[in-house]
C-alpha cells in the first residue's frame, strides 16, 4: 500500500490484485510505500477494504487533518521527502501492527508453503487468512504469489536468464514465470524489466 501525494493531494493506493497503470493526471507524483501489513494500522483501516483502490486519504480521515497534514507535505520543496516525513511521524504515532506479519512475510517470501507458515506461527487457515486480509487485502496466498514475483523480478533485474530465475523464484517453470507476470503485472516479462 502506498502514500501518494499529487498536485497538493494525499492519496491513499489500496493493495492491488491485478496491474494497475495510472491513466491522465500529469504533474509531479510522489509517494511512499509501506512495508507490507504496516499500513492498515497506520491508515485505521483494514487493507481489504482498499483492495484494488485508489482514494482521497480525506476519506478515511478528517478533512481539516488531512489539509493540515497535506499543508505540511506542501510546504516542502521536494514533496517525496515531505511525504516521507509525514509518514515517519504517523509512524510514531501509530501502535505497531501485528507482531506476527513480519515473520509471516519472511516465511512467505522464502518460498515456504502457506500451510507450513501457519503451523509455524502457531495460527489456523482460517485465522492466517483473516488477519492477511486486514494486513494485506488479499488472502496468504496471493501474497505469497506476489512475493515470488517480486523475488523473480529482482533476480531478472540483476541480470539471471529467465530459465534460472524462474526456477530459483520457485516457479515450476519459465512459461509458469511469464504466466505470472502477464497476469500479475498484465505485461510480458521483457516489456516490464524494460520500464
């Protein structure tokens, strides 16, 4: 989940299930993304009811506290870094989340099997299930899926052939690698590694 920042405007972008390319709106952008799960508890609100969205962060909060906070990030000369700050000092102000979403992300992201994290982490299906909905917006499956994807791009992107980043990322293969990509990312790998 991302913070955005556009001609003056703080934004909030929800968890996305498929690709999302951002159409008009010419200007300067900045934004900050957050580890994944630490938003929802910084935002008051669950990451699945941002799925797939894009909205004004007035809409969550207050708007006189939102103009204040975006009078802040505008007072800056760079917004990026004025974003970033706005989202330092939201941090401390904000009780941590989940104690138990880091471990699951680095299970996950290790390419352990949803299941095993589970039991590892002492919760049941259902369980793991709700709380990657809140954190993440999406089951751990999904999440486990992006994360792979991830995994294979930053492989890609340091130059490992296809074949062996597929495998190395945990995919079966390189077909099953590119079927990610074009469903995950809607283009093919060489068109997203040329962006």
């Amino acid at each position: 989940m991302d913070l955005l920042w556009h001609e003056g405007r703080l934004l909030v972008a929800g968890p996305d299930t498929r690709a999302y390319v951002a159409e008009g709106a010419p200007g300067v952008w900045a934004g900050v993304r957050f580890y994944p799960g630490t938003a929802p508890a910084l935002l008051g609100v669950p990451a699945h009811e941002l799925l797939d969205r894009r909205i004004e962060l007035a809409d969550l909060w207050c708007a006189s506290e939102v103009r204040r906070l975006a009078s802040r990030v505008n007072a800056v000369d760079e917004p990026g870094r004025g974003l970033e700050e706005l989202a330092l000092r939201l941090a401390a102000d904000t009780a941590p989340p989940d104690p138990l979403l880091r471990p699951l992300v680095a299970a996950l992201d290790s390419g352990r099997p949803v299941g095993a994290v589970a039991d590892e982490l002492g919760l049941g299906a259902r369980q793991l299930h709700r709380r990657s909905l809140a954190a993440f917006g999406y089951g751990p499956k999904t999440l486990a899926r992006v994360l792979r994807l991830q995994r294979a791009l930053g492989m890609a992107r340091g130059g490992v052939p296809f074949a062996e980043t597929a495998v190395r990322a945990g995919f079966a293969d390189q077909a099953h690698l590119a079927r990610d990509v074009r469903e995950l990312a809607g283009v093919p790998l060489g068109e997203l590694l040329a962006r």
